[in-house]
C-alpha cells in the first residue's frame, strides 16, 4: 500500500513514512492511493473475530510495510489498556444502539487510535535511532489522549496547545496533571481554531519542522483515520448479529470531520451503511457543507460540546480529494480560495453527490440539554453532551434502518453539563476523581505564532 497527498505532489510513500510524516510536506493531507475493498464473504469472516484480531485485519491492509509479528504485537499492547473486553461495546438503548468508544485511559474516542499511534511511533523512533517532537492543537479530548498515548515514551517529547478557558475542567486537568518530563502543554488565549492554525503554520515551515523533527498527532495524521475505520465494522456486525439488517446508519457528532471521515472511507472498502449523519453543535459549518453546499467561515461558539467548537475542519480536504475525483488541482485551487476568502461553494450536482454520502443537523445547547434529561429519563442511560447531539441528531433526519451512534466520551468528562441536564449526582469516577488532587503543569500564552515557535525549539529533543 502506498500514500499520496490530497495536494499531489508527494506520491508513492510508505506506511511508516506517511506515519513519520503527519501532514504531507506539500501542505495536504495524506492517503491510500487505493481502498482496499472487503467482500461480502470476507466481511462474513470478519464478523466472528474479536476487537482485537479484526482490528489487526484491517490496520494490515494499510500498513503492508510493518511485519506482521510486530503489528500484532503493537496492536494487541494498544488495547490492553482498555477497562472492556470488548474494547468498544455496543449497548442497546431505547431504540438506538450506542457505541461506546470511551473506555480507554482517558474516557474518548480519540484513545482508540491515540493509544496505537502512540506505541507505532515508539517503535519507529527506537528502531531507527531517532527523535520526534509532535505538536498538536485540541479542542478537549484529542490533548488528553494524545498525551497518555505517548507519556514516558522513548525518543518523543509532545507540545499540546488548548484554547485557555474552552475545553472543560476535567479535559484541563487529564491533560496537565501528567507529571512525565516529555510532556508540555500550551494554554493559549484565543479558540481552538486559533491554535490549529498556529499548529499548520508551524508545519508548513519547512525548514523549522526539519530541524525540530516535529510529527503530528492529530487527525490531521493518516493513522488516527485509520484506527478509527475498524469500530464501524465492529458495530456493524454487532448490530447485524443482532437484527438481521444488512444495512445501518451511522451518527457522528463531529466538528473536525475525522471521525466521520473514517465511517465514509469503512462504507467505501464495503462496509454496509446508509448515509452518516453528521452532526453538529451551533458551530455548524459541517452541518451547512452538507445541508446547502456553504462551507464558509463564522464565529466560534463557545458550546456545552466543546470538542466540536470548531469552523474549520482539519479532515475536510481529504473529503473534498474524493469529491473532486482524486483532482488534486481542483483541491489546491479550493484550498486556496478558502484561505483567501474563508468561503468554499459547491455547486448543485456536487451537493447531490454530497447528500448521497451525508445528511446533517445541527443541535443547539438547549436540545443537547433536553435529549439528556429525555434519554436519561426513558432509558437511565446517560448521554455526554457530544453523544447527545449525536442522539438528537438520529430524531431529526434519521432514515428507517437500525440506528448506532457514536458515543465519543464518558459523561463524567462533563460534570457541569450533567448536572444542567439531570437532577441525579453523576457516579464518581475514579480516575476522575484522584485528578483534582494532582499538581498541574502547564505554559499560558498568547498566540502568537513565533513566540510559540521559540518555546518549542527551546524545549525539543
């Protein structure tokens, strides 16, 4: 399998050098230069493996350079971690089916491919005698497993930047309570945008990213994509096996596009899925993208999910690659335009094209309250702010198949939305709880570009 970039000057790469390069040193974003495609008795197959196993088939049809004793050792350490047998369980409530991808060290989705990414860099660095500084912005939950994906690992240090004030206290505290020497988190004052852009910008330097060694950690690399394809095809068949449907249909509450993202690349190797249903929080240039073809720049809005405060979508450019037919002219040229005018527009059969793979809704703060006191209430499950947008979102434009949402965190990661929304005491938690108790380490900065380039060049490897 080899890797190319939306952009289309970097072809022909490797698994471990697509791994080792983050963002394509041509400014886009990397992928497969072909899906592999899983048939019906193949899938058939794979339906009867573990979490474990299934997830050693699939990552081995992309990662066709790593030796297969050594994948398979780094995938079954990556999810031992996890408090699940089934890594990530699918539970029946009411009429949804919940996919819950929070049992790993910090309570989120993102420990799935973070808890890999971060042992398959440790083994690169250490078999080729090298060092790696990875930088990455979060909106909340991708800081905290980025950082316990690579604490105390050899040869990495990890520099996180967060928007001061925006991510909430529990996602704060999981990310600057870790005490080990290669860990720096950055608190900037300003959103999350801001702190990806600072993260592109420092990537697009060439010469900096050279002499610093930086990697990236967030969805901007292949591999986060990657790790993620493998729980829709174990929900799928979780599912299956239950109701006999062949077909399901996915809901993502998403804000950087990469969780879905990995859902649509499943479905495109084969996987049976109706269209996903995106779902956004107020911050809905995702939700416009699909509903009108308006992919255009607003205000951030400071929200009760805060992992999808975002207006720019760091996966988005690699949907457009397969909008535009693999065009990598036509994504420069968008690409460009964007940063010009922070407007994209699509026209009317590129939108059919579009609601042929996606339908979206965009949920408020107030009915992320009422469908947790709701699903609360009828079910005595409860729902984190993003899984409930997600829920919502199944009521609003939901087709007539078995509906599984993606549910991206532990609602104890959201005491303050919780207890908006319920009147019962959310039950302690206990690698929660011990945190409020832990020293915290952290820098506060401006964001400013070079003042932050400095720090990390002072405090490389």
């Amino acid at each position: 399998m080899k890797y190319c970039s939306t952009r289309g000057k970097i072809q022909d790469l490797s698994f471990s050098e697509a791994v080792m390069m983050g963002l394509a040193s041509d400014g886009g974003l990397l992928l497969p230069q072909k899906i592999p495609q899983i048939s019906r008795q193949q899938l058939k197959a794979l339906s009867k493996m573990n979490y474990v196993d299934l997830a050693y088939e699939i990552i081995s049809l992309y990662a066709t350079d790593l030796p297969a004793a050594d994948l398979r050792s780094l995938v079954n350490r990556s999810y031992a971690s996890f408090d699940h047998s089934d890594i990530t369980p699918v539970v029946k409530k009411g009429d949804i089916y919940i996919l819950e991808l929070f049992h790993g060290p910090t309570l989120a989705f993102k420990d799935v491919a973070l808890q890999f990414l971060g042992n398959l860099f440790e083994y690169y660095l250490v078999r080729d005698n090298k060092k790696l500084n990875i930088i990455g912005a979060t909106s909340g939950d991708t800081g905290s497993a980025a950082i316990a994906g690579v604490r105390g690992k050899k040869n990495i240090n990890i520099f996180i930047l967060f928007p001061f004030g925006r991510v909430s206290s529990v996602q704060e505290m999981q990310m600057t309570t870790v005490a080990d020497a290669n860990v720096f988190n950055i608190a900037i004052d300003g959103t999350f945008d801001d702190a990806q852009a600072i993260v592109k910008e420092i990537f697009s330097d060439q010469a900096f990213k050279q002499a610093h060694a930086l990697g990236s950690i967030n969805s901007i690399n292949w591999v986060r994509v990657l790790a993620q394809i493998v729980y829709y095809f174990y929900a799928y068949f979780r599912v299956n096996e239950q109701t006999g449907c062949e077909e399901v249909q996915f809901s993502v509450p998403t804000g950087n596009f990469g969780d879905i993202f990995a859902g649509y690349l499943a479905g495109k190797m084969g996987l049976p899925t109706r269209r996903f249903i995106l779902a956004t929080n107020a911050n809905n240039i995702l939700s416009r993208f699909v509903n009108g073809g308006d992919y255009s720049l607003a205000d951030v809005h400071h929200s009760l999910s805060p992992s999808m405060d975002i207006q720019v979508a760091s996966n988005f450019e690699r949907y457009l690659y397969y909008l535009y037919d693999g065009d990598t002219a036509a994504v420069v040229a968008a690409m460009e335009r964007f940063k010009k005018t922070g407007k994209l527009i699509f026209s009317a059969e590129q939108l059919t094209h579009i609601q042929k793979d996606f339908v979206a809704a965009s949920i408020n703060d107030q009915q992320t309250l009422d469908q947790i006191s709701t699903f609360s209430k009828q079910t005595g499950y409860l729902l984190d702010p993003h899984t409930a947008v997600g829920v919502r979102a199944v009521d609003e434009v939901g087709d007539d198949v078995p509906h599984i949402c993606l549910a991206t965190a532990h609602p104890a990661k959201f005491p303050e939305t919780i207890d908006k929304a319920v009147t019962d005491k959310l039950p302690p938690v206990e690698a929660i709880e011990k945190l409020s108790s832990m020293r915290r380490r952290c820098e506060r900065m401006t964001a400013d570009l070079q003042k932050i380039k400095s720090y990390i060049a002072e405090k490389s490897l």
